[in-house]
C-alpha cells in the first residue's frame, strides 16, 4: 500500500492531467479568438506542414522531414512579422479581460448605482423644476402598469432619466418604472388615489404616486414643475418636500432590502401577482 502511495506521488498522475488540461484549454481559446479572423488560414497551414513533417517523419523522407524542420524554425518568426496587427489585439484583449474581472471587485452594487442615479436625476430636475414621476419595483409586480407604457428595457443613468422627463418629448407625460435595476418603461399610467385626505394644492403626479402606493410596495418619487418639491411615496405614506439628505436616506431604506431579502420569496410573490393579475384580466374578459 505505502509501495503504491508512493509510486502515486511520483508519478503525479494529476499533475499530468493538469498539465494536458491547460494545454487543450489554451488551444480552445486560440482557436476560439482565430475564428473568422485571418488567424484562422494560418493556423490550417501551420496544421498542413505540422502533419506533413509527422509523416515525411514517420516514411522516412529525410529531405522533406529537414525542410519542414527549417520552415517550422524560421516560420515563427515570419508569424510574428506578417501577423503582428492580430497578435497585437490578441494580448490587447487578454489584457482587457484581467483588467475589467479585477474592476468588478471596485464596482459598486446596482442597488448603490441605482441610488445614485435617482440622486442626480432628481435633484437635476428639481432645479429646473421639471415634473417627473418615477416608480421603482420591489416585491410587488408592477407588470401590469409596465403594460400601459412604452417599453425601454434600458440600462439606468441620470441622464436618461432627465432626458425622458424634459417637456414637449413623446416620453415626458407619465410614470417611468425600474424593475430590475433597469428601465422597464416610460409614459406608464398609475392608478390615481382616490383619497380625501390628499391635499388639493398637490397636482395628478402625486395622486397617482400615493395610488400606487396604495396597491403596491413600489418606491415612488415625484418632482413638482409647479415648485420642484421632491417628494417620495412609500406604502401608503407621502414623504413631502425632502431635502437631499432625506431622499437618500429613504432611498437608501427602502431600496436596500430588496439586496438583503430573500430572493426566492420575492420572484415566489413576483408570479403569484403576475398569475392572479392575469386570472382576473380573463374573468374580466369573461364578464
């Protein structure tokens, strides 16, 4: 037993095996890059002369097989030479992809991205009194108001955001709604609140935000044109004029969770909603 340990070490089958898969690995990725390149023609001539000189090896044809050999020497050189744009972006790409695993690490988390998006959209629009009305999904579906909207599906930035909302633009008049840490939609409708209780001075943004709020645990920020008040819906409740400190905290609070809860759970009651909303709509029909 310990004669076959040892021999086992030795040996270092594993090691071997390592070393056959790099080897195998590193050309898959050479092959990979070559692929509809120029790259790829050299590489079926160097396969051509390689299986050549393995017979002429083989057969016995020693002018052939010393030729061969002193193509493959020389032509390495003659590889680098002719071949030095596709070698260059080679080791180009290779760097990219090291540098760009090792950004990950630096890069904040979308939630945190998001935030800051809102943050500057927001208080951009604010001071330029800009109306907007922005709704962002948590547990809840919102795929029934995402319906009633033009569909984005877009990566977030600040600057889409004010762009959207800038008046007299096909996208300005309605709700955007960011579910996934993306744009799902622009020019959404909300269900307005019915409620006595809202003040009449506060205009239909902020009656469809708290309508929402109403239904859903959706995060609702609306901007007023009238004073460019910012103002934040959440579960029924109006955070009224924040200021920046505020809005980050709330934004912070209620956004948060949805990175610490149980992702599971939420797509769980993600389809629940979306079968129930769709049962309805059919008995609806039905009706």
């Amino acid at each position: 037993m310990l004669d076959w340990f040892h021999q086992f070490l030795v040996d270092k089958p594993l090691v071997r095996l390592l070393d056959i898969a790099i080897v195998w690995y590193i050309i898959y990725r050479v092959l990979l890059y070559a692929r509809n390149t120029r790259a790829m023609n050299l590489l079926k001539g160097v396969g051509i002369i390689l299986a050549a000189k393995f017979i002429a090896s083989v057969v016995g044809l020693q002018t052939i097989d010393w030729l061969l050999q002193q193509v493959i020497s020389w032509g390495v050189v003659a590889v680098v030479i002719l071949f030095q744009p596709e070698l260059r972006r080679a080791l180009e790409s290779i760097g990219r992809t090291v540098s760009s695993r090792s950004r990950k690490g630096l890069e904040q988390d979308p939630t945190a991205r998001l935030i800051q998006d809102l943050d500057k959209s927001i208080w951009y629009m604010s001071r330029r009194k800009i109306g907007a009305l922005i709704s962002i999904e948590r547990e809840n579906s919102l795929n029934e108001y995402i319906q009633t909207g033009i569909p984005m599906d877009s990566a977030i930035s600040h600057q889409l955001l004010v762009n959207i909302f800038i008046p007299n633009t096909p996208l300005h008049d309605g709700a955007v709604i960011i579910a996934g840490h993306r744009v799902a939609a622009a020019a959404c409708y909300l269900p307005l609140s019915g409620s006595q209780a809202i003040p009449k001075e506060l205009g239909t943004r902020h009656r469809a935000a708290i309508g929402l709020s109403e239904v859903t645990d959706a995060v609702t920020l609306i901007v007023s044109e009238e004073t460019g008040g910012v103002s934040l819906a959440m579960r029924d409740h109006l955070h009224r004029d924040v200021d920046p400190k505020e809005l980050k905290e709330l934004l912070k609070r209620y956004l948060s969770r949805d990175d610490q809860g149980d992702n599971a759970e939420s797509s769980r009651n993600r389809l629940v909603n979306d079968l129930l909303s769709f049962f309805n709509k059919q008995k609806g029909g039905a009706a």
